[in-house]
C-alpha cells in the first residue's frame, strides 16, 4: 500500500477527476452566465429603454454581476473561511444563494423605477384629460389635442404621447398606437382612458364628456388611496421597523463583538437560524403587505 508508484497514481488519478470536475463546473458556470447576458440582461436593458433609460446590455451585465461578486466574497468571508473543507463548502453554498440572489438587483430596481414612473404619469393623466376636453371643446381634433398636451406637459407624460403621435404619423392606427401606449405604461387609469376612446370613437360618443368623468373618476380614486395611504401608515411603519430590526441587531453586534457573532455566522446552528429568520421576516412581510393593501 505504501508503493510510491501506487501513490502516484491514486494521486494521478485524483487530481484529473477534480479536474475534470472542475472544467466541468466551469464551463455550466460560463454557459449559465452567457445564458444570462443574452436573455435576461438584453430584456432587462429593452425594459428599461421602455421607462427611457437607455443602458446598454453588456453595461447591464458588467454592474449585475460584479454586484453578485462582491456579495457573494462577503457572505463568504462571513459565513465560512479557509481553514477546512466544511467551512469552505458552507462558504461557497451561502455565497452563491446570496450571489444568485443579487444577479436579479436589475429586474428588482427595474420595478422600482416602473412604479414611480406610472405614479407619475397616473398624477399628470388627470389634468391632461381636462385639458384635452377643453381642446376638443375648442375644435380641435384629438390629434391636434394630444399634440398641444405634448408641447404642455412635462415627462414622462409628454415622452408617452410623443411615441404615439410618432407612430400615427409612420402609418400606424391610432387605435394600435393607443394600444402600445397601454403595454409601455401598463396603467390601470390609461386602460380606462383608452377603452374609453375606443368606445366612444366606434359608437360616436361625446369624448369631451367621457375625458371630465374619467378624470373625475381618478381624481377620487387618488383621494380614497391617498386616505387609505394615511390610515395604514402606521402599519407599514411597524412592518418596516420590526422587519429591520433583527438585522440591525445583528449588525451592531457584529460591530460590538466580533469575536462573538463570527464563529456564530460560520457554524452550522448560526446558519440554520439565520436562514429560518430570513424564512419567517419574508412570510410576515408577505402578510403585512397584504393586510394593509387596499385596492380601490
């Protein structure tokens, strides 16, 4: 048993199938990210082209993951070390849930972005109907009333309205270009608006008439929300606090006594805990969130 000629090839023979292992790890690694930056990171990049910020997909791709990199080094270093196998596994296993987790930071501000943007565009959409229904009071055409709303309003209200009137005068319907309009802005208050135009331009209705009530209309729902905004305020300010809570604590823990909290996050109970007060913060996020969300 003690050959050297045996050794060497038990040896041999280990350090080809780690390496093969390896290569093999690595190339799923590189297929997976190839397979990111030009599915996800290219429909992000149009996405956000849709809210008129225009990044390009390898930029894209460059910040999401050097994001994940450097998420996933700190959880590594934080959760296991170099000293064993069984930190280094515990390491890399936290590390790359955490990583994984950080590569949807793009997606997760593009929603961000997508909500102010549509509460925005919800708040100008109101006094853009009053305004078009004193237009077509006037004479004017709808066309000549969206025009004059461009030239009026500020964005992204005015971005909207010059992509349809840009669309009409290539030869697309303007019913078509309503349409599109919709799906950019995917807002509940321009459906009702564009439903409302179709109607009455297909039945002949009195769009003058149909701008003031839907206006009207969204005017107070925005005062039922807001109220409702007002009275549930504490609510998601106790959701917050106790949400942050418990990460604050451990955060200023760590700071006070590192020599405490780190052998804590590197064993397998302080990982377990962890990972179940992340599991149970999530469910009463969830539960918070849907009891305190009202829709009008």
């Amino acid at each position: 048993m003690s050959d050297p000629a045996y050794i060497f090839l038990v040896s041999s023979l280990y350090l080809i199938s780690f390496g093969g292992l390896s290569f093999v790890m690595l190339q799923a690694i590189h297929s997976g990210a190839e397979a990111y930056s030009n599915v996800y990171t290219v429909e992000a990049s149009r996405q956000f082209e849709d809210i008129f910020l225009f990044i390009p997909p390898n930029r894209l791709t460059e910040v999401a993951w050097s994001l994940s990199a450097a998420v996933f080094l700190l959880v590594f270093f934080l959760t296991g070390s170099l000293e064993s196998q069984a930190s280094v596994v515990r390491g890399v296993a936290c590390g790359a849930v955490a990583g994984v987790t950080a590569l949807q930071t793009p997606k997760w501000l593009l929603a961000l972005l997508r909500i102010r943007r549509r509460h925005r565009f919800n708040n100008q959409l109101v006094d853009a109907l009053v305004s078009m229904s004193n237009s077509l009071k006037a004479g004017f055409s709808i066309m000549q009333t969206v025009e004059s709303e461009v030239q009026k309003h500020m964005n992204p209200l005015s971005q909207e309205f010059g992509i349809l009137l840009h669309e009409t005068r290539i030869g697309l319907k303007f019913e078509d270009a309503l349409n599109n309009m919709e799906e950019r802005v995917q807002s509940e208050d321009l459906t009702l608006v564009v439903r409302a135009i179709e109607i009455a331009r297909q039945t002949g209705g009195n769009l003058t008439e149909v701008f003031e009530t839907i206006a009207a209309t969204i005017r107070e729902r925005m005062r039922i929300e807001g109220r409702i905004r007002t009275l549930t305020a504490q609510g998601r300010l106790q959701g917050i606090i106790i949400g942050i809570m418990p990460l604050l604590l451990c955060g200023a823990l760590l700071l006070i006594d590192p020599g405490m909290m780190i052998p804590f996050l590197k064993s397998k109970v302080g990982i377990i805990i962890i990972a179940a007060v992340l599991v149970l913060e999530s469910i009463g996020a969830v539960f918070i969130r849907k009891i305190i969300r009202i829709n009008v």
